[in-house]
C-alpha cells in the first residue's frame, strides 16, 4: 500500500498549481515535474559555474 501524506497550502498556492497542470494531472504530478524541472536547471547552473 503506497503512504500518502495530505499538506497544506494556501488558496493561491493551489491556484497556481492548478495553472500549471494538464487535464488529467494529481497534484502529486505537478509538483513532481516542479520539482524534476528545479533539479535540472541547478544542476545546469552548477555545472555552468553559476
């Protein structure tokens, strides 16, 4: 059985997260790719001496 946790946001917050996603996107996907992205551009940023 996969463990989920429940998190609070503010309204704007979810909002914008809305935004971000496609039809058919868990809120566990948006943040996911979030993620995925942010990791990929400090990696980038590191590796460029930024």
């Amino acid at each position: 059985m996969r463990k989920v946790r429940t998190i609070q946001l503010k309204n704007e917050t979810k909002h914008r997260l809305d935004r971000l996603g496609r039809k058919g996107d868990t809120y566990d996907d948006i943040i996911r790719k979030l993620i995925n992205s942010y990791t990929k551009n400090s990696d980038l940023s590191r590796a460029a001496g930024n």
